[in-house]
C-alpha cells in the first residue's frame, strides 16, 4: 500500500486538541506536506510519516501520515474573458 499523502499537499489535523498538545498547532490550522515516507520497525511494521509546515517557523517533523485529513485540491480556474 502507498502513502496517501504526497509533497505539496495541503491538510489539516484530523484531532484538534491532539495537534494543540502535541505539536503546538492550532487545532483548526492548514498544513502543507514538505515530506511523506514510511518508516519501518522490525516489531511494529511499517509506519507512513509526514513532515508539515504549518507557518514559516512552524514545522512538525514525522508525525504519523493518519492525524492528518487531505483537502480538496484546489484547481485554478482560467480567468473568464468578457
């Protein structure tokens, strides 16, 4: 199975008193994905991580791919010619 996060993708803390607590991120914050890989233990398997910038100094190192919700992408739309 792949990672379902990936480079550049925006997201969001899926429990927002667990990204308050643990990460010193607000709650109701929108991330953008800087890494995703997975980590393998010899007892525990394998376990996705992801690295994510949620402001210019604020950054959360390898937490685990499954606290974090996508969101849609946002395609641009061409300009509308009058």
């Amino acid at each position: 199975m792949g990672l379902s996060l990936h480079k550049g993708q925006r997201l969001r803390p899926i429990h927002p008193a667990v990204a308050e607590r643990e990460w010193g991120v607000a709650g109701d914050a929108v991330g953008t994905v800087i890494c995703a890989y997975r980590v393998t233990y010899e007892r525990l398997g394998a376990v996705d991580r992801v690295d994510v910038r949620f402001g210019p100094k604020q950054i959360v190192w390898g937490a685990p791919a499954t606290e974090f919700a996508p969101l849609p992408d946002q395609k641009m739309s061409a300009p509308e010619i009058h």
